[in-house]
C-alpha cells in the first residue's frame, strides 16, 4: 500500500476538526468593547413564541461562561436547558417545551463573553410570550445585611404564589439575583398576590438550609397590581429547626446536657429544693452542670430550654455524677474591658470564668494606684450575672486619689546642664583585682494595677483562681471623646448601640431620644438603632413560620453615605441623627 498515495485522506478529518475549534485570537490592541446583540429569535417583545429554542446573534465571536449559574430564566426552567456557543452566535436549547400563555424572562447576566477579553455583553436581557401578551409587571428593591448594614451580593431573590408554599421544602419559579449592589429586580410578572423572600443559596439547590444559609422575607402578602420600587430584605442566619434533647450523661466531673443546636437560654429546675450551678460549655448546645448534690446518687430535674425562635425543650432529667477519681479540669479567669477614668475616678471591668464560682475573696481584689493609695473592691462594686460565670466590676473612687498629668504649658522650661568631664584616666594599666559590683535590681514600683491574688475566686469545684494583674492606664477628658445621639422615631421602645469597627457593642442606651456615649477612647464606631417592636430589651430576629419579620435595625449615616465615625481625642460629635 502506497501510504503517500492515502495520507490525503487521512488528513482531511483533522482539517476539519481543526476548523470547528474555536480559539482565541492571538496579537492586535486590547479589546475593551463588550459583545453587542443584533437579531434574536424571538425578538425582545414578541409574542405568541412556539419555538423549543432561543437564539442571539452578536457583533463578534463570543463564548458562554457558567451558563447555568449566570442565565436566570423566569419562570424557572431550574436547570434543563443547553447553552452553546458557535462564531457570533449563542444558543439556549429547553428540555421541555415552555408552557402554553406565559410570559419568559431571560437575563444572561455574564454568561456571554467575547473570545479575546472575555468582556461580558452588558444588560443582556429578552422578554417573550408563549400567548397573546406581554406581562409587564416588576418588583425590585435591596437585600442587605441588617446587623452590619451592608449589601447581600449575589443572594437569590424569589417569589411564591401559592399560601402552602414552604421556603424550606419547595424550589421557586419566579426568582433572580442581586447584584453587586445587593441590589435586585423581578421583571415582566403578571398581576396577583405573592409573597416575596430572598436567601443565599450557598449550595445551590434553591432552598433554605436554616442552618447554614441567610435568609430573609417579607411576611405580608403582596398584591401586585402596579410595579413596586423599593421591597427591601433584611436576610440574616436563623436557624429554625426543632430542638431535640440529644444526650444527657456525666462527663469528666460534671454533668453534660447535649441539645440539637445553639440555645439562647434554659432553666433548670430540681424537684427537690438543691441549688444547682451550670454554665454553657464551648457553644450553646452543651451545658455542664456541676456537682452540688454530693449526698445523693441522682437529682430529677425540670429541663426548660428555649433556641432563638423560641422553640423549646420541657423535659425532665436526671442527674448524677460520676464515682470514681477523675481529673479536674484547671480553673481559669479571664479579664477584660478593663478601664480607669481617671478625671471621674470611675474603675470598670468584666472577669469571666470557665466555671461558676462559688465564693469571692474580697480583701484580695484591689485596685493599687501607686504603693500609697490602694482603691478596695467591696460586694456593691460587683455583680454576678445568672451563671455564676462571669462578674462585672464598677467601682467609684476619690478622683483626687489619682496625680494629674503635668502641664506641659505651666511649667518653666528646664535648665540645661553643663556636661559633664569625662573620669580620669587610670593611672597604671594593670588590670584591677576584683570588679566593680552588679547593681542589685530594684523592684518595679507598682503603679496603677487591677490584682487580684492567688484564691480571690473559687469555684463550684473548690478550686482556687491564681493571680492576675492588669496594667491600667488612667483616662483624662483630654484623651477620650464623646459621641451625642438624637433619635427621631414615633417608636416607643428602641435601643442604641454603640459599636466599635468590628460590629462588637460597646455601649448602649434605652428610650432615650437624646443621649451621648462619654469617656470613649479614640478610634472608629458605629451607631445602630434597634426599633424593640416587642419591648423585651433586646433584638428578635423573627420567625417564618410565624410570619413574623426581623425587628427593624437603622445604621447611622453621615453625609457620604459611610456608617463609620472617626472620634479623635479631646473630641465631640454630635448630635448624630438617627431617624426612623
């Protein structure tokens, strides 16, 4: 066989393979321009479409990114459609055929790109019907974040009609996308009722997972008769689950109560009379109930848990510690927020615990200013919160206790010495016998410290807390700032946080329209208002189920639109206006 004879033939299927690949171009000035559309079947507005395909044609070759994450099509098709891509055109191709009277909206987002910049083509958007007109209905409006007061980008937003509709169970049809503005828009809808919610949809299967995903709604029905411009989300982690008493068992020298998630609180309650300390362990789902029932074998107890949504737990438990030698675990304090104001001679600081204590040393908790003046913590000057776990310090003093700062303005300006001759030279060079002697090191004196000495504190498991101290450093007026807060809503019960940069609270206040936050070290803060719809004293995240939206939250705003403020030292800001 003459194999150059053939070869020709051998070539011409990768002649043709080789042309149908489509390839970058290599070389030329930057492409910047995005891919323009030109005709499309159907056309943008065309009504009684009974195609099974929709077909773009652009001005250059282009190409499909993600098609099935950046091409929403309304009402969902959920994934049963092919993108591809040839030269200038761009196909979608549906599994099934598109229901009878319906109005399609399609927006590709960025999934069509040209081949050499991957520019996307811009606002790429088609609307057709499969009947006699065009539905040209709209919702749109902002999901954001309402404890930081930042914008949700690409969260899915959705509509429902149907009152059975479960955001947990069921997949939407009609739903989009925010931007990155956290901005959305649901277009080309018919007239009716819907309920509206928004999620973030981390695993892309189109439901709620409570447990991992934000999520958010708005709880009235909307009845959709002319477009709305501004239907705004708050969407936030909530987790609804029900909650379940896992295991209850002893563990190490302690009692531990497991629950299937995160509590917000719980009661126990002994059938019997005996005072029982618990405390929360790592996370809100296990509690360690420590032994104070020495004398018995085994203590029935009433088990009252609620989670965020208030679903709870009303069971009753039975608990009893281990009997053999077990290692304790070691008994820690931890301080923190410690600060002194010095010009209001105001002392204030918070020690938290691994383990509810039992008992508080008091003379062995002081306050030393220098090795003279020794500022006492008393039992008024504490408190213990529920748990046992954790005390709270304020304590006022005598302001003049602490020495004010020099003036540098007043005082007269030092002479300047004369400098000193060198030493004389030795008069021989050798060397000396002995040394000159180590100065003995002198101890520091101490000076403005929180201590606290070896067993100030002992716990529920008569261990004793070993000595802390915390080096203090006493504020004037000229060092820190204050912050006034004016509120203007017809709200009766309202909080005002003051947070610091990363969204910790620092300090709040309660119902009152006209307040400041003194005694602030410089740095950055945000203000943020909590309408109490309730008037329990705290922030409600809401409830689905019940139909019951997050309790609004307004940030403050200054004129650039930025949340955060700068305070410097010896400043005052203010009044900031926070309206609702």
């Amino acid at each position: 066989m003459n194999l150059r004879k053939h070869l020709h033939w051998l070539m011409y299927p990768l002649f043709f393979l080789a042309c149908a690949r489509q390839t970058t171009p290599t070389g030329g000035p930057k492409d910047s321009l995005a891919p323009k559309l030109g005709p499309s079947i159907p056309e943008n507005g065309q009504i009684k479409f009974k195609g099974k395909s929709v077909e773009l044609t652009f001005n250059e070759a282009v190409q499909v990114n993600n098609p099935k994450e950046q091409i929403i099509i309304i009402p969902s098709v959920g994934k049963d459609f092919e993108a591809t891509a040839k030269k200038n055109k761009v196909v979608l191709t549906f599994k099934d055929n598109l229901k009878d009277s319906t109005t399609y909206s399609i927006n590709f987002r960025e999934s069509v790109q040209d081949l050499t910049e991957k520019n996307p083509a811009k606002n790429l958007k088609l609307a057709f019907s499969t009947g006699d007109y065009i539905d040209s209905l709209s919702i749109e409006g902002f999901i954001f974040d309402p404890l930081k007061g930042k914008e949700s980008k690409d969260a899915t937003v959705a509509l429902f009609q149907a009152d059975t509709f479960n955001i947990f169970k069921h997949k939407p049809v009609y739903l989009t996308k925010t931007n990155e503005k956290g901005e959305y828009i649901i277009e080309n809808l018919k007239p009716g009722d819907y309920y509206l919610y928004a999620m973030e949809d981390k695993n892309k299967n189109l439901l709620v997972d409570s447990k991992s995903e934000t999520y958010g709604f708005v709880a009235q029905k909307i009845t959709l008769t002319e477009d709305i411009k501004q239907e705004d989300i708050p969407v936030i982690k909530l987790d609804t689950r029900s909650l379940k008493l896992t295991n209850s068992r002893p563990y190490n020298t302690y009692f531990n109560i497991k629950t299937s998630k995160n509590l917000d609180h719980y009661h126990l309650t002994p059938t019997e009379g005996e005072i029982l300390l618990s405390a929360f362990a790592e996370d809100q789902s296990n509690i360690r109930v420590y032994n104070t029932i020495e004398d018995k074998d085994s203590l029935a107890v009433r088990f009252n848990a609620y989670d965020s949504v208030n679903n709870s737990i009303d069971t009753t438990v039975y608990i009893k510690f281990t009997k053999r030698e077990v290692k304790k675990d070691p008994f820690k304090a931890t301080a923190s927020q410690f600060k002194v104001i010095g010009t209001k001679g105001i002392l204030r600081g918070t020690i938290s615990f691994n383990k509810p204590i039992a008992a508080i040393n008091f003379d062995s908790i002081y306050y030393q200013i220098d090795s003279a003046k020794v500022v006492p913590i008393l039992a008024e000057d504490i408190k213990i919160d529920s748990a046992h776990n954790k005390v709270i310090i304020e304590k006022t003093f005598d302001k003049t206790l602490i020495p004010k700062k020099p003036d540098p303005s007043t005082e007269p300006p030092k002479k300047k010495e004369a400098p000193k001759p060198p030493p004389p030279k030795p008069a021989t060079a050798a060397a000396p016998t002995q040394g000159p002697k180590k100065p003995v090191a002198q101890p520091k004196p101490v000076q403005n410290q929180f201590i606290t000495s070896k067993g100030t504190f002992i716990s529920v498991e008569l261990d004793s807390s070993a000595a802390t101290r915390e080096t203090l450093k006493p504020s004037t007026l000229e060092e820190t700032g204050i912050i006034f807060i004016e509120v203007k809503t017809e709200e009766k019960n309202f909080i005002i946080q003051l947070l610091n940069k990363d969204f910790k609270p620092v300090a709040s206040k309660t119902n009152t329209a006209k307040t400041s936050f003194e005694d602030l070290d410089p740095g950055e803060y945000m203000i943020r208002l909590i309408i109490d719809k309730n008037g329990d004293g705290k922030w409600s995240p809401g409830n689905f189920q019940l139909r019951e939206e997050p309790e609004p939250i307004v940030f403050y705003k200054n004129e650039k639109n930025t949340q955060t403020v700068n305070l410097k030292a010896n400043w005052e800001l203010g009044p900031l206006l926070i309206s609702y």
